[in-house]
C-alpha cells in the first residue's frame, strides 16, 4: 500500500485509480497533535493512524546536517534553549523533543525522544512520502539546499520527496532534481486574483506538472497600486470551485490544501476534488470516510 502511495504523490501516474479514496492524508510536522512533533515517535504513530504521507520540517544544525524541528528557539519545545544552528546534530538527538509535549493520554517527557535527522528519518521509513518544510531562520539558502539534496540523494529519495518553503530563496536553491512546490506567492496571488476579479492568470504549465499548496481558507491584505497611491483591502482567500478549476486549466496540477482539520473541511476539500490536504491529527480522522 505505501508503494502505491508513494507513486501516486510522487510519480502521480495512479491517481486516476486512487480517486475514490482523495484526498489523501498528510500528518502535519508527522502529527502535532498526536505526539511530540517532527519526531520519529511523531511519523511511526501518523503512520499507524493512517496517515498516506508526513510533512516534516527542516533545520540546519551547526555541523551543516539536516533536521526535524520548526521554531526558532529550542525552548519552545524542548528542554534546551537557542538556535539549531548552535548546535550539533549528535547534542540535538541527545535533547528532550518531548518535553513540552502532551497529549490527551501521554506525557511524553523523558521519554527519550530526540530530534532526529533528515537522514535517519529518510533511512528509518524507506517507503514513506515525505513533504519537507524549509524553515531554517539563520541558514544560508545555499548551504541548506545543497545538505538537503545530499541527503536525498544519499538516502535514494529524490522521487518519494517535495520541498516547500514560505520563503521561495531556499526552493530557488535548490538542484533541479529535487521535486519542489510552486511558489507561495504565486499560489497566493493567482487565488486573489480568482476571488476579487474572477479572473485567472496562472501562467500555463509548459507540460510540466506542478504542485500548489495553501492554506484552505486565508486571511490576507491586498495591495492594489494606483498612479496616485494605493489601496488596501483585507480579503479571504477561500479555495472554492473556480478556483480550483483556474489551477486545473493551466495544465497539470496538483492541490494540497493546508489546515484541513475539520471532518466538514475535509469532505469539502474531496469535493472540490483536492489532492490531499495536510492534518494535524491522523487519530482524529481515522474515522472519517474518505
């Protein structure tokens, strides 16, 4: 089955046949709200709950290695304190990943969970999909796009694996062989501009297949420029019919809707024909029809 999963999001020649079952399922930082978050504890119980794919996101430790964690400061999270990037990667895997971490039956302090690298995720879950989140605060685009490739290609996962950043520098960097997501912004402008104007000016795909991601519903200001200034509009943008239908006629596309953690949301999400959409806990949704 993961076999199937993982040609169906990366190689994208079965979903025709997976249709019945879309959108597929993918445990947000490996499930956040079921375990200690962009840890193997995290993916092995995403897994188990029936989670079709993990999104996990990445830093870069002092020693230039790659590894699951999101905020900017350990303290956040664990029981250090700083920046990733002040430490090692074997001091990372020696932290408490668990430590601020509870859920409805477990407190997962002490448990001896660390904070894994991309590597030894990547080895650990052979036929896994994984979606990577670059949110490095203080790594040079560059470097992180260059450790990251190295530990695709070193772990043979450049067709199991897509890289998204908010920040498109490090999607930019990256080889050409690493899958990515199209741009944020692009994504973001190209929604405005269905929902103000009713108009869509996605460019065309060129024969290439491309991947969107966002939010399902989105809060934003938009700035229309005028000869004599300009003007500000606050609009939620809201992926409905049209615009995944504007998406769609460019070419081949592929959707995932981000924040998806409602039953309501999701069976909207498969209404709109969504390829997936990101969840925070795969426990809660191991009883939603799909």
């Amino acid at each position: 089955m993961q076999r199937l999963i993982a040609a169906a999001l990366c190689c994208c020649t079965v979903f025709a046949a997976q249709a019945d079952s879309l959108p597929l399922r993918i445990a947000h930082r490996g499930g956040t709200a079921d375990a200690p978050e962009n840890t193997v504890t995290a993916i092995r119980t995403a897994l188990k709950n029936g989670a079709d794919a993990v999104w996990i996101t990445v830093q870069l430790s002092r020693d230039g290695i790659p590894v699951l964690f999101r905020p900017a400061a350990l303290e956040a999270l664990t029981n250090a304190n700083g920046a990733i990037s002040a430490y090692s990667a074997a001091e990372l895997a020696q932290i408490d990943a668990g430590w601020k971490t509870t859920t409805p039956d477990t407190s997962w302090r002490g448990q001896g969970i660390g904070i894994p690298t991309l590597e030894e995720v990547l080895r650990g879950f052979p036929e896994t999909v994984f979606f990577l989140d670059i949110k490095s605060p203080d790594a040079e685009p560059g470097r992180m796009a260059q450790a990251l490739a190295e530990a695709l290609k070193h772990t043979g996962s450049l067709k199991r694996t897509r890289v998204y950043s908010t920040d498109e520098r490090y999607v930019n960097a990256l080889p050409t062989e690493v899958q990515r997501f199209e741009s944020r912004d692009l994504t973001r402008t190209v929604l405005a501009q269905v929902a103000m104007a009713h108009r869509c000016e996605l460019p065309e795909a060129q024969g290439r297949e491309r991947w969107f991601g966002l939010e399902m519903k989105r809060d934003v200001e938009v700035v229309e420029k005028y000869t004599l200034g300009e003007a500000r509009s606050r609009v939620q943008l809201v992926w409905d019919q049209e615009a995944v239908n504007c998406f769609r006629e460019k070419g081949s596309a592929r959707i995932v809707l981000f924040d998806v953690n409602s039953e309501s949301d999701y069976l909207l999400a498969k209404q709109l024909g969504a390829d997936a959409v990101m969840i925070n806990s795969p426990a809660k949704f191991r009883s939603v029809a799909r």
